[in-house]
C-alpha cells in the first residue's frame, strides 16, 4: 500500500495546485472578458458556495467514494470546469453568455474540491489500516501529515503564480494556463484511477438467518470494490455530520477550534493589510506577516509527520490554536517593524500545522466509514468554509472597528476556542451502541467483538437449557 499513499500525496499535491491557481485564475478571466468587477465576485462565490453546502448536497455522495476510481473522476470533473472556459473562448461566447460559461466553470471545480479534500484524507486512513497488525500503531498520521504539507505548499506559492502566469503571457488570457492546469489534473486522475479500494471490514448473516440481515453473530468478512459500497446498509448511508460529531465530542471540539480560527482568518489577512495603510506602509506589514507565517508553516509540516504520532491528540489542538490566537493578539502591538511582524506571524505559522496534523489524526484513529468520511467533510466545511465566510464579512467589520481591534478580537476568539477545548480535555469518547451495522476500525478491534459476541450467546444458551 506503500505506493498507493505514495500516489495519493502526489495527485494531491496537483490537484491543490491547480484548485488554488484557478481560484485566482477564473475571477481575473471575468474581469478580462467582461471588464466589470461584479463577475469576479460572483465567479468565486460560485466556486466557494459547493464548499459551504457540501454537509447538504454531498451527504449521500460521501459514502460512495471509498477508492481511487472514485476520486479520478471528481478529478476528471475538475478538469472539464477548467476547460469550459478556454473552449468558450475559442467559440466566441462573451456577455452574459459568458458569464455563465464563467460561472459553470467555477461550480463545477468547486463542487470537484469540495468532494475531493475529504475523500482523499478518508482514502489515506483506510489504506493505512490495510495489513496492520493488531495493537500497531497507526500510520495514518504521518501520511495525513504529509498530505497537509501538500496542501499548504500549493497554498503558499500557487496563488501567486496564478496570478502572475495569468498578466505574463503576453496578452493571451487565462487560456493557456488553464488548458494546462486541466491536462495536469487529467494526468493526476490518470494515475488516482490505479489506487486501488482498501478493503473494508461487513458483518455476515446470522446462521441459518435472513442473509439481508447483518448479524454481530456472524462470520466477518472482508470486501472490496463495489461490494464495500454494498455492504453499507442505507443507514449507515443516511448518517448526519451532526451525529458524527454528538458521538466523538473530542474531534467536535477539534473541528470547532478549527472553525473559529478558519473564520478568524480575515483578522490576520485583511487586517494586517489594512493595519498597514493605516500606519503609513502599504503592502509592507501583510507581506512580511505573510513571508513569516508562510515559511515557519512550511517547514514546520516537514517535521509533523514524523513527531505526530508521539504527541497527545486534544492538548496538541488547543496548544496550536492558543498559540495562533496569541500571535494575533500580539501584531499590532509590534506593528509596524517588519522584522517583529515576521517574527511574530512565524510563531503563529509554526504551531499552525501541529493542530491540523492532530486533528486529522483524532479523525482516523477514532472513526471508520461513513463516521469518517462525515468527520473529514464537517472540517472541511468549518475550517476552510469558515475562511471563506470570513473573508466575506471581514472587510466590513475591519471598516467599521478598525484593523487593530480586529486582530486582538480574533486572537482572543481563538484563544478562547482553545480554552473550551483544554476543558475537554480528558473527556473520554463515549460512543453510543450504534444501531446501524457495526464497522470495525481494527482487526483487534473487530476481533474482540466478535468474541464478545460468542459470549453474550454462550450465556443466553446457558440460561435457556
């Protein structure tokens, strides 16, 4: 399974890439092709929108993407949104026509990313758990972990270029850099198609029962392909995030904290942009906070993967998102030295990758299934949702507070986010009885089931004779 992860963090790697270029690419293609500001605004709410609903109109597509197969063809969607526009172009549709060309381009890679983030961190703990042996430690963090510094590499340098590659191609448009980024996703769909789907754990019939109906008594078996698709019963399908996340309060608290500091974003972006209008330098403190952050982010996930599986899940959580908070709190007090901004923001940067890797790790280890597929798809949607919501009002709110209360509010919001979740802490995760089909995340796991299932038998036999 080795290569198959190996193949999953490459493709991710692309595809990030070519979801963020976009981002900047098909707003600035609305402005080349209608000259009004309006559309690239209604271009980007329309690729962010499929992120903000994804909890409502995915819930019953999330179940069923459980192998490489399945993710190939989000990325052969992705691919088509990119290509919409550059075919538009070579017909002629401009105007409102355009417009929606525009548009339809922007949804349909919306809803590909907004499918594809989840899955794929789904896919990655699955395959990890492929021929583990019982009582092992899992490998799913580090993998996770190395699957985040995919992201957060594409996050630092691919909007940039976008940008760039966008007014440098001598009046050309948009349209080459998209033709590319669409055969580039093509490619990586290409080889998503040869990661096979991990096996995944159903329960047999009862003997001499209904074969329709899963029993805890029965033999376990193992499925793959369309069977695991099957073996889900339409309970399982049905299963709400919100339920998810009322059965494991420890990774609903981390997915919380995540949340706040996705919609706590805008402090640090816009605010230090605006922080350093109002002080008289322009573009100088959100580059250096960005240069700071961005590199000590970076760096920082190339140790995650390898120290993540030695730190405690929740205390490494609040820790980071504490820590974020305080260097929020701190930038308009060191505001406007550029070397205390960088600084400062670095410090923030540094603990960033540290909460994500735990809570992914939270979220393979405690879940299985639709239970984590469901979990993936909650933190996606408050975390980089909530950035996007942010970002919407943030401006507003900068405007009428000011830059410099801003950044201590939303430090203070995450501080305090931190705080409930230090509370947390040493509460243990309860899970209820399911009353859908059970899903065994480990072969011990699975194991100590089914013999605790012969028992409760043996006991009933006994009672009756």
């Amino acid at each position: 399974m080795h290569r198959f992860l190996l193949t999953l963090t490459a493709t991710t790697f692309v595809t990030s890439i070519g979801a963020r270029m976009s981002a900047v690419a098909l707003p600035l293609v609305a402005l080349e092709q209608t000259g009004q500001v309006g559309t690239m605004g209604l271009v980007g709410g329309m690729a962010g929108l499929p992120l903000l609903s994804v909890g409502w109109w995915g819930r019953g597509l999330r179940e069923r993407l459980t192998g490489g197969r399945h993710l190939a063809a989000l990325m052969l969607l992705q691919a088509a949104g990119l290509v919409i526009v550059p075919v538009a172009g070579l017909v002629g549709l401009t105007g409102p026509t355009g417009t929606v060309v525009l548009c339809a381009s922007g949804l349909l890679t919306g809803i590909a990313a907004a499918l594809l983030g989840p899955a794929e961190r789904a896919l990655v703990s699955d395959l990890t758990e492929v021929g583990a042996a019982p009582g092992t430690a899992s490998a799913a963090p580090r993998w996770l972990a190395w699957q985040d510094l995919a992201h957060r590499v594409s996050m630092i340098f691919a909007p940039p270029a976008g940008a760039w590659l966008v007014v440098a191609d001598r009046g050309l448009g948009a349209q080459p850099l998209l033709w590319g980024e669409a055969l580039v996703v093509a490619a990586a769909a290409v080889a998503m198609h040869t990661v096979p789907t991990p096996p995944r754990p159903a329960l047999a019939a009862a003997p001499g029962g209904d074969p329709s109906v899963p029993s805890a008594l029965g033999a376990v078996a193992l499925t793959t392909g369309t069977d695991a698709a099957a073996a889900e019963t339409p309970v399982a399908q049905a299963l709400s995030i919100r339920s998810v996340l009322r059965t494991h309060p420890q990774i609903a608290a981390g997915i919380v904290m995540a949340g706040i500091g996705g919609v706590c974003w805008f402090g640090f972006s816009l605010g230090l942009a605006v922080l350093g209008v109002e002080l008289g330098r322009p573009g100088e403190l959100i580059a250096a906070g960005m240069s700071g952050y961005g590199a000590a982010s970076v760096l920082t996930s190339l140790l995650a993967p390898l120290l993540i599986t030695r730190l405690p899940r929740v205390s490494t959580m609040v820790t980071s998102w504490a820590v974020l908070g305080l260097a929020f709190v701190a930038l308009p007090a060191v505001a406007p030295n550029l070397v205390a901004i960088a600084a400062v923001a670095a410090v923030g940067g540094a603990a960033m990758p540290w909460g994500i890797a735990a809570l992914n790790a939270l979220i393979s280890e405690q879940t299985t299934g639709a239970e984590r597929r469901a979990a993936f798809t909650a933190e996606t949607i408050l975390h980089s949702g909530g950035a996007s919501v942010g970002l919407l009002v943030g401006g507003a709110i900068i405007g009428w507070v000011g830059a410099g209360p801003v950044l201590v509010a939303t430090g203070l919001a995450q501080v305090l986010a931190a705080g409930t979740g230090f509370l947390l802490r040493n509460r243990h995760v309860m899970r209820a009885e399911p009353t859908r089909t059970p899903e065994f995340s480990t072969p011990r796991l699975q194991h100590r089931r089914v013999q605790d299932a012969d028992r409760l038998v043996a006991s009933n036999t006994h009672r009756k004779f």
